[in-house]
C-alpha cells in the first residue's frame, strides 16, 4: 500500500516520492511512513484499517517559495493537491477497498543535514483486507 500512495503522489509534478523513508531524500519530497495497523475491523478479519503519514517536505524553511509551494500542496483540490493526488486511485492499484486523506496534521520544520525545511504531514486512512 506505500507503493500505491506513492505512485499516487508521483503524479504531482515536481514533487520525488518515496515509499520508504529515505537516508538522502531530494527535495521536494514525499515520504510515505506507515503508522499503524487496526486489524479486525468486520467479521472473519474482512477488513483492516492502515493509518498512514504522509509528510511532504518543501525547500528550505525561510523562503517564501517553500511557502508558496506548501500552500499549493495542502489545498483541497487542484493540480498539485496532496489530497488530490492521494485520492485519485481510491483502490491504490487494487490492493485497498477506500483511501481517505482526513487531515493535514502538522506544518512545521525538520533538519536534514545541515539545512532546515518546512514540512507537512498528512493523515491517510487506507482500508483494505
């Protein structure tokens, strides 16, 4: 299912996705992690809910054009919308029932290196088997 949110993603132009967290991620980028597992969900184990976060990591911290870019990114639709992106194969390649973005959860700044920048994290609800 990391595969299927990041091959989701990749089609926000610009933007370098990782289905695994990376040791040197190029930037901007999409880091999908996996942050937990609700099993039992229906009858005879018939559906379990993966909770996942999504951070996209802009470009350096004190530019205005990170910021610019941010907003583009957490808007609710349009062409370079996470949500979008995200929602736009529901079934991630066949292999889940629903995905849903609920929320952006976090804005703020990680230190990769020595270079700070801003990131967003998203909550990701997939349900599949």
């Amino acid at each position: 299912m990391r595969s299927g949110l990041a091959t989701n993603l990749a089609t926000i132009s610009g933007i370098r996705t990782y289905a695994d967290i990376p040791d040197n991620p190029v930037m901007p980028a999409a880091v999908v992690q996996l942050q937990s597992v609700s099993y039992n969900q229906a009858f005879a184990r018939g559906l379990t809910e993966y909770n996942f976060v999504v951070t996209i990591i802009f470009g350096r911290v004190a530019t205005s054009q990170a910021q610019k870019s941010m907003d583009e990114l957490i808007d609710d639709g349009g062409g370079r919308s996470v949500k979008s992106a995200i929602e736009s194969d529901k079934t991630l390649g066949g292999n889940a029932y629903d995905t849903r973005v609920a929320e952006m959860t976090n804005i703020t700044s990680v230190t990769i290196g020595d270079i700070t920048y801003l990131s967003a994290d998203f909550a990701v609800t997939v349900f599949a088997d």
